[in-house]
C-alpha cells in the first residue's frame, strides 16, 4: 500500500512540475512538430491492448476509497474535480492513457497528427456495407485519445451543446424534469469560461458562463473562407447565429475550448490546477479489465486493473463511476457480466444482469470529399511565421480546421425541431497524409479530388441519424478491442441518406451565392470506384458517393444509453444508476438516449456536472452541495 501512494505522490508532483513549464521558442516547436510528423508517418495502429497484459495475474489489493472513477477522460476529469471538492471523501481516478504536457499538442492545427500517435487506440470498425466503403477494408477509423482529458486531446475542440429541445426530449424519456433544457443551462454555464475574441461572433450573453474552469473562444483573426461561407449563408436568407444561445438553426462561428489560441484539455481545465488535494489520488498507465460484483447483492465492491505488469484491486466503499467512453464503457460492463445475456453465454461470461448494453451505438455519418477548385490564391506563410502567429494566440493553427465556419440547419425530413445537418467551410490540399489519417483507398481518393490540387469543401454532417450500431465483446479476454459496429446510413426508411443527399444539394446551392461565384467554384472530380454505372452528378450517383466517402464524425454515443424502463433498452436510469446493479453509475457520451445534433464534449461536460451534482445529493446535505454565498 505504502509503494501505491508513493507512485501516486511522485505523479502528483511531476505534473505539476511538468505544466509550470511554458511556452517553447519557435525553433523548440519546429523541433516537436518534425518530430511528430516522423512518428506520424510511420505509426501502426495497436490492434488490442495487450501492451497493458500483466505478467503476473496474481490479484494485489490495495487501498479503499469511496469513489473509483474509471477513466479520467472528459466526464471522468469534471467528476473527480466535482467530488474531491467534499474533503471528507477519498477519489481514485484509473486511466490507461498518461498525462499529456507537450505544447505539440496545444496546437489544433496539427490535431490529425495526434491521432496517428500513441495517444490514439487505434480503434477501427468492423467492415462496413452501408458506409465507409471507399475506405481501406470497408472499414471506419474510430478514434479516441488515451490519457487525462480523453478525447479533448486530440479533437477539434469545438464547444457545443446541441438543440435546447433535446434536453426536453431526455427529460421526457427519463421522466425526469431535471433534464430539461431550462435546468440543465445552469450546468453548461458553470462550467465555461465565454470570451468573446472576434467581435463577428454572434453571442447571446444570458446563454454564457463567465469564471467556469473551460475557457470558451474563437480563433483569431477571422479567415478568408471563413466570410465567405457566412455571407454566403446570408444570401441564402440563413440567420447567423450564437449556436450555443436560443436556437442552433443558423450559420455560425466555431466557439473552442482554447485559451488564448492553445488546446485547453477538460484535464487541464478541470483537475490539473487541484492535484495538490489530499484526498485525489490519480493513476495512469491503468487499464481496467472488470468491475467486481457481489452475485448474490448485485452492488459493486471492487475494480480489476492492470498496471506495469501487474495486477490489482482497489475495493470502493461507496460507487464505481464508469467514465471509459462509448466504446470501453460497455466493453467493461460486459467483461463483468452486465449485458445482453446471450452474447455473454456465447463469450463465456456469468451473467449478473441482462441488459442491452452496447445495442444503440450511434454515430454521425460525413462527407468530407466534395471538394471544390476555387480561384482563390492563399497567402504563403512560412513555417516560422505561422508559429510566431501562435505565440501571440492567433493564426492558422489556434484552429484544427483550416476555417471557422459552420452551419446547422435543418432538412425537410425533421419532423421535430431539431438540426440535422451540419455543414463545415474547410480549405484542403491534397495529400498522402490525407490518405493515412482517413484511411482512404487511394483510387477512391484521387477520383474524388480529381484534377483539383487546392480546393475548398463544405462537410456534410447528418447530425441527427436514425442509424443505429453495437458494440460487442470479441472475447471474454479483456485485452481484445471490442467489435465496433457503427452500421451508419442504414436504416430501411432510407432517411439518413436522403438526409444527405439533401446536404449535397444545400451545398450546391450554396455554391451559386453570388458571394461564392465570386471564388469561380468548379467540381472537378471523377466517377468513383464502384460508381460508374450511375449517370455522373445525378441522384443515384450522389448515393453512391456517399456511401463510399462518408465515415465517421467522431461523435459516438448512445451504446448505454439512459432511459425510465431496461425493458426498452435503456442502462442507466435519470441518476446514472446501472439498472438492477447497486453502486455502479455511469456517466459519458455512452449515456445519451438521442443525438443533441453535433459535437458532444460540452454535453458531455454538463452531464459530468449533473452526475457529480446528483452524487452529492444522495450522501451529503443540501447546504454541503450549494452553500450560500458569503
């Protein structure tokens, strides 16, 4: 016990060690990014995780703490904070991945190269028959980081909380009234920090936070592209707006969580600036492979983890909070026999309740292959200056996009008052990076960009899919990757590829602006591999294309999702509570029962919030939780 907390204090204090430590030279970053692009270049994705298989099985006990959070990602990073605020109670955050202090990855215009690095686990989907099809092995890259912060390491760092209406529909489909927008908006707002840095971004101030942990910005100066998409949009009769305010039906600016152009990860945000708490213990380097528990009492008493090349048990006094991500979340839960009952039998696992985790996985499809030669001629920036930019907080690569505008808007085929498209203003070179990160075939790569060299595209996002996806155990071994399914564009109404479909001819449309005829854009691509025999630029082909270009957005949920009845699918009830288990909650993107039409790290930031929150309220007294203001 004595050696664990000694590994615990010495990590403690190198991270914050390591992070007072700031702002490399130009040539310092020249050094990093020569180096990442190295590594890049040359990275094989891990197939398992048998890098973290133990050598000797024999099961060491440590210490017990009240709290074990399993993965100190995104929702993982805001409920430790939360709950070690409360001075009486003990918090053990285990995660596989590391902290991460390298200002390579601060900057978000290198964002691709962090997922070909060992930051990234390398997930892929199982072959595909209705999406990715232009991809190697018909299969879809399934990124998400490794390491304190999770997936905001590595993302684009856009800050988004959906349509409001979505929130009403969870509170519907919880039975909960706490789900509602109009309860849930405090949440978003305690958290964030809004600075308003362009003075173009549309903003409604009552929909903000000030003085939360996650600062909220934009990027700096505003881009080229990034007018030209917006006044597009206007003469289109689109309104411009906060996206994050009232309605997200409009035109808008990205807001991210950068601070001063810089990454600002949920870790950094949220936990770095409190290690020095007594009682948050955090170790890295940790994998976990079962939750243990009790057969007869059904309640949670313990967590199995690997870590370098042994094994241990950490008993919990009062929950496990299950924060491992859409794909690792069920994969665990099932690994500890909570799951669809057949598919553990077949797996060889005792079955301590029957639920259907891992049966919703939902995903958005999109097409970032419409590529566009343009006349525009991009100013030449050097390396140097583009780094010197970024040392004042602006420029090219404060943004993992290469522009700043996006859209959300809604398709003839919503019924409900949601957003089901997203369009996003890129500005593209071709390139064998390109094909590496996407995992593109090569023919299907250079038919689209045809005789183009320097393009711009609009992505096609369908936001709001109808689509659905498992997650499945390969093995009983817990260091198998878990089959990922995301079975996009399939359901057999054929409404998410109308949906798309429709996308194409908004983007057309907006093609014909008279702000964009101005930039003369032509399509120059050629028929795709396996879409010859469909009449080229017509609808059948457009349905082709799309099913051989659109993969995943990164923005996976629903595989546990929340719900009032198990007997309709649902795995944890409105308090995050696994049905039919004690002591075991969980808390991330898994959790969503429907889309909220985008990018998830701020909902899943609030629904972290909501959890911690609600933990309290079922140990502590009301005035321990919200104490009055002195």
């Amino acid at each position: 016990m004595t050696i664990i907390k000694v590994v615990f204090a010495i990590f403690i204090f190198e991270s914050l060690k390591v992070g007072e430590v700031k702002c490399a030279t130009v040539e310092e970053l020249e050094r990093l990014i020569e180096a990442a692009t190295i590594e890049a270049n040359s990275y094989e994705f891990p197939t398992n995780a048998r890098m973290f298989q133990a050598k000797d099985n024999r099961i060491k006990d440590i210490d017990s703490y009240d709290f074990v959070i399993i993965g100190g990602g995104v929702a993982g990073s805001v409920i430790a904070s939360r709950l070690s605020e409360i001075k009486k109670w003990s918090i053990l955050v285990l995660e596989a991945g590391q902290v991460v202090t390298s200002e390579f990855n601060e900057m978000l215009g290198y964002t691709a190269f962090l997922a070909l690095s060992d930051l990234s686990w390398g997930f892929r989907s199982v072959p595909q028959t209705t999406a990715c099809l232009g991809f190697v092995n018909q299969s879809c890259r399934a990124f998400r980081a490794r390491g304190m912060g999770g997936t905001s390491l590595m993302n684009g760092a856009v800050y988004e909380r959906g349509m409001p209406s979505t929130f009403d529909e969870w509170a519907d489909i919880t039975n909960d009234p706490t789900w509602s927008y109009d309860n849930v908006l405090r949440l978003f707002k305690k958290s964030e920090n809004f600075h308003l840095r362009n003075p173009n971004t549309p903003v409604e101030w009552e929909y903000h936070g000030r003085g939360g942990y996650l600062n909220v910005e934009q990027k700096i100066p505003e881009d080229f592209m990034t007018t030209l998409f917006l006044q597009g949009h206007r003469e289109l009769g689109t309104d411009i707006i906060d996206y994050n305010g009232q309605s997200q039906l409009g035109a808008s600016i990205f807001q991210l969580f950068t601070k001063n152009g810089r990454r600002q990860s949920v870790y950094d945000a949220f936990l770095k600036p409190f290690l020095r708490r007594r009682n948050l213990d955090i170790m890295t380097e940790s994998y976990v492979t079962k939750i243990e528990v009790q057969k007869l009492s059904k309640k949670a008493k313990g967590v199995i983890f690997t870590r370098h090349g042994k094994t241990y048990r950490v008993n919990v006094k009062k929950e496990v909070i299950l924060t491992a991500g859409v794909f690792q979340t069920p994969q665990i839960l099932m690994l500890s026999g909570i799951g669809p009952k057949e598919h553990l039998q077949d797996m060889g696992i005792h079955v301590i309740e029957d639920l259907e985790v891992g049966s919703q996985l939902k995903e958005d499809p999109i097409c970032q292959a419409m590529y566009i030669s343009t006349n525009i001629t991009k100013p030449v920036e050097t390396l140097e200056e583009r780094l010197q930019q970024f040392l004042k907080g602006e420029g090219s690569l404060t943004q993992a996009y290469s522009t700043s505008g996006v859209a959300f808007q809604k398709s003839q085929f919503e019924e409900e008052n949601y957003a089901d498209i997203e369009f996003i203003a890129a500005s593209l070179q071709k390139s064998a990076f390109d094909v590496r990160y996407a995992g593109w075939r090569n023919e299907t790569y250079e038919a689209a960009w045809g005789n183009s060299t320097n393009v711009i595209a609009i992505n096609i996002h369908n936001v709001n899919p109808r689509s659905s996806g498992t997650v499945r155990l390969n093995s009983a071994d817990p260091f198998d990757y878990p089959l990922i399914d995301f079975n996009m564009m399939s359901d057999p109404e054929g409404h998410d590829m109308a949906v798309l479909y429709e996308g194409v001819n908004r983007v057309l449309e907006l093609l014909q602006t008279p702000s964009f005829q101005s930039i003369n854009p032509e399509y120059r691509g050629r028929p795709l591999p396996g879409c010859e025999d469909y009449q080229f630029l017509f609808r059948e082909y457009w349905y082709c294309f799309l099913r051989q270009t659109c993969t995943a957005a990164f923005h996976v949920r629903g595989s546990c999702p929340m719900g009032a009845d198990p007997s309709e699918g649902a795995i944890v009830d409105s308090r995050l509570r696994v049905f039919g288990v004690r002591k075991l909650r969980v808390a991330d993107s898994s959790i969503f029962p429907t889309s909220m039409s985008g990018h998830p790290v701020g909902t899943i930031i609030m629904i972290a919030e909501k959890a911690a929150e609600t933990i309290k309220s079922d140990y502590l007294p009301y005035s321990d939780i919200f104490p009055k203001e002195p």
